[in-house]
C-alpha cells in the first residue's frame, strides 16, 4: 500500500513507515498538486492538507491526521466516499494545556508591561497583580486538552467548571454544566477557556449576546478554533472593557490579518497557532498515524477515528 505525506514529513518518518511494508510517496509543499494523482491509499498530513487536491485521487481509503481538528477538511466528501478518518486527538494535551496556564498568567501579571519596563530599564514596583487563586474558570469543552488543562490549574486553588452538552461529569472539574444551563452561569466565571471544536453546535457558541452576559473583567483563552467565537463581538467587548485580557492562539481566519485590531490590543496576547508546540513534537505528532498504520496491517484497531455524526 502507499501512503502519500509531505517530503518533510517524509524525511521524519519514512524510514518508520517503511519498515512497516509501506511504499512512502512525498509532495513537495509548495507545490502539493504537481502531480493530480499519486495513488496512495493513505494520507497523513495536517492543516495543510487543505492545500491539496485529495478529491482527485482516486485511490484514497484513508486520512490519518496528525492535527486535533477536522474543519479544513471536506467532511461531507470523506464521508460521501466511506474514506476511514482518524484525527490526533489526545497527542497535544500536556503542551497545550501549558499554554492554557501561561495565557492566564501573562494576563493577570501584566506580562508585557514587565518585559517592556525590562526593555527600557525602568524599575516600576508595582503593588498591585490579579490572583488566580480564589477565581471561577469554566472550560468550555470537558476533553482531554480541556482535562490536562483542569488538573494543572488545580493546585492554583481556582474553582473549575466544565461545559459539555449534556451536563455529563467529568473529573477533575469541581462542576460541569449543559447546554441549558450556560447562560446562567456565565455571568460568574472569571476566566473562560475555550477546548471545543467547531460544529454547526459550536460555531459562534461566544457571540455578542453570550458577551453581554459575561461578567465585567473576565479573561478570555482560545486554544481551540477561532470560529467557536464571534471574533467581532470579541473586539467589541475587548474594547468596551468588558473583557480584561485575552489569549488568543487561533482566529477564525488564519494567519491573523495584519488590519486586525486585535494586534494593537495591550491586554491581548497573540500566539499564531503554537501552542501544541513542544520538545517532544515529532513523537506526539506521528503516534495516532503510527498506531493506525501498524493496525492497518494487522487487527484493523484503529485510534481517534472521527465519528461525522459529532462531527469530531
């Protein structure tokens, strides 16, 4: 069988892949449709894969994702061909959930004043910081990223809540709300952490009128999609003061447009889609592809495959 993957992928893991029995075809990335077809049964890619004309290739059985999320692929096709989808759910936890801590931080510390007094060698000692211990957080989404980022928010003495549909509990957080019960509880959160991915459900699912709810001062972190929020709205209620700081790693149009307010915002903190970075990358990255190329050969066990129904 042969699978199709970008050549510096390839140059990562094509040893790897072939030593499972596997043919390894590479696309160069700037020019991932040079060839219409390359007969592979299997892709791996990531966000990129949007880049590259899949319809075309006849031959696809499967898509194994080295990213969380789904929404740049065309779902309806992939289903419509009975095409096996897996994404890398769970593969970004730790480093994510890291970052979910250091926005917080960076906010309440008035980080970049710090590193600008730092900068111009001004010693400005300031008696006042925002505590996160004693705070309200609500994840919206109650995942593995939204989990990981829970329990190392934990020892901060935060009370932590968790939004899922149904209201189902899940560990570590102290609450877990539903969908019934969300406008009713956000006025009370000091922080919102944004873990969903998008859906029709989800889209927008922090618009203008859920902004107006929200309680004066809050502090916004996105590490999910940016279309779960009305990024309009966002800079409305960033500029009326409603919201007290944001940290933002993904916008619903990526990369962030250079005319964007949000880049000129003091309290906003930018990260261009990084905050799965790591140390140990390369191996979070290829494991769920890795698992489902080795089960394709052998049980047919495959990991993270995508239920179209959710949508996730």
């Amino acid at each position: 069988m042969k699978v199709l993957l970008s050549k510096g992928m390839a140059r990562k893991y094509g040893d790897t892949i072939r030593k499972l029995g596997y043919e390894v075809i590479g696309y160069d990335e700037k020019n991932p449709n040079e060839v219409e077809d390359y007969g592979e049964d299997i892709l791996i890619g990531d966000i990129n894969l949007k880049n590259i004309n899949y319809k075309n290739h006849k031959n696809l059985k499967y898509i194994f994702l080295a990213s969380v999320g789904i929404d740049f692929l065309d779902l309806d096709y992939i289903k419509e061909k009975e095409i096996i989808l897996s994404n890398n759910n769970g593969a970004y936890d730790d480093p994510i959930a890291e970052w979910i801590v250091y926005g917080l931080l960076q906010i309440d510390k008035e980080d970049r004043k710090n590193i600008e007094n730092q900068n111009k060698k001004i010693w400005d000692k300031r008696s006042f910081a925002y505590n996160l211990y004693g705070k309200k957080a609500l994840f919206m989404g109650t995942g593995t990223i939204a989990i990981a980022g829970a329990k190392r928010l934990k020892g901060f003495d935060i009370e932590l809540n968790g939004f899922n549909t149904s209201g189902r509990k899940v560990e570590p957080f102290d609450n877990v709300y539903s969908i019934e019960e969300l406008d009713e509880i956000l006025p009370h959160m000091d922080y919102i952490i944004m873990c969903l991915p998008v859906t029709e459900k989800t889209h927008h699912i922090l618009d203008k009128e859920r902004f107006e709810k929200l309680k004066e001062g809050v502090v916004i972190v996105n590490i999910s999609r940016g279309a779960t929020i009305d990024e309009n709205a966002l800079v409305d209620a960033i500029k009326s003061g409603k919201i007290r700081g944001a940290a933002l790693d993904v916008f619903e149009e990526e990369p962030l447009s250079e005319s964007s307010p949000l880049w000129e915002m003091e309290n906003v903190y930018i990260y261009p889609h990084i905050s799965f970075s790591c140390e140990d990358l390369g191996k979070r990255q290829f494991d769920t592809a890795y698992q489902n190329l080795k089960a394709l050969k052998n049980d047919g066990d495959f990991k993270n495959i995508v239920d179209f129904e959710k949508g996730y």
